[in-house]
C-alpha cells in the first residue's frame, strides 16, 4: 500500500475498499462546497457508487497510471489528492485535488501537492506535471500559481459541471523548473 509522509501532521495514502464509507461521508457531508468545480459529487449517492472507483484507484496505481491518495491530517481524512494520470512514456502527471471545508485554509493541500510534486520529479522520474484548474476556481488556482507554476493554456469549455460547460486553466511544472527553484 502506497503512503507518503507529508510532514508530522498530514499522510498521503492509497484507499481500500475499507475506506469507501470514510470517502463517502466526507463527499456527502461537503456537497455544496465540491459540487461548484466537481462534476462527480451529484452521482456519488452511497458508499456503495465508491467500489469501482477505489477499484480503478487501485489498478491505477498497479498499473503505474495513476496515484490517487487519501489526504488525512493528524489522522483524520479530509480529501483526496494525487496524480488523475501518468503517461509514463512521456514521463507526465497530472494532479488532482479537493478536501473538505473543514480541511481548507489550513496549507493541507499546499503541503500535500508540493511533496507529491517531489515525489513525481524524483521518485516517479516525471519530466512534466500538470494541473488544470477551472478559470473562476480562484482558491484552486491559488496552488500552483503560488507553487511557481506555469499558466500554460485556456481550455474552453474543458469540462462539463452539470448544466454547464467551462473554462480551464492548465498549469504547467518541467523538472528542470522545480530544480531551479530549489536554491
């Protein structure tokens, strides 16, 4: 089982089936708050709708494609981060991310997605990482742009969130970027 230590208060770790009842409640009791930039949260209605998505997790994460992680601060969850995919003969990811309004404003996403970004440069040997965020997702966009990434490209209507579409912004890291800043 995959887990990533953060720092002393936040783990990043793969889910089990075990946990489809933890991820559920955690959606079900923050639907307002995801639902704005989450077009899943509508269609997740029991633990239950978890099992083939921890699944997919799982093989994702066998398969190298993927990595989605259990955000849990001081030992409780309060979101999921990680890489959506890996493209392993371009040596690309892309992070993902959200966490529960009671895990917000805390620096629990930032710490989080920068040891992933590490991870991705120097354990994956990644050459890229990506993170799109939707246009008016300030909070969101707050993350990489404060992380020294690059504001590559406008997505138009990128993604459909329930009776819309709308605009994304990509954002880009290279490893030979993350290096520099590093001193």
């Amino acid at each position: 089982m995959v887990r990533i230590k953060v720092d002393a208060d936040i783990e990043l770790k793969a889910m089990a089936q075990k946990d489809r009842e933890l991820v559920f409640g955690t959606v079900d009791q923050n639907r307002g708050h995801l639902r704005k930039w989450l077009p899943w949260v509508d269609y997740m209605t029991s633990p239950e709708d978890y099992i083939g998505v921890i699944k997919v997790w799982q093989e994702d994460i066998d398969n190298g494609t993927g990595l989605q992680l259990g955000i849990f601060h001081k030992g409780e969850f309060v979101g999921m981060c990680g890489y959506n995919e890996i493209f392993s003969l371009s040596r690309r990811g892309q992070i993902g991310y959200w966490v529960s309004k009671k895990g917000q404003g805390r620096g629990i996403v930032r710490r989080s997605v920068e040891k992933l970004v590490d991870y991705g440069f120097n354990t994956l040997e990644l050459n890229r990482i990506e993170i799109i965020c939707g246009e008016y997702n300030y909070r969101s966009r707050a993350l990489p742009e404060g992380m020294g990434f690059t504001k590559e490209a406008v997505l138009a209507d990128y993604e459909f969130l329930y009776d819309h579409y709308h605009d994304c912004i990509m954002y880009r890291q290279l490893k030979r970027e993350y290096d520099l800043r590093k001193f």
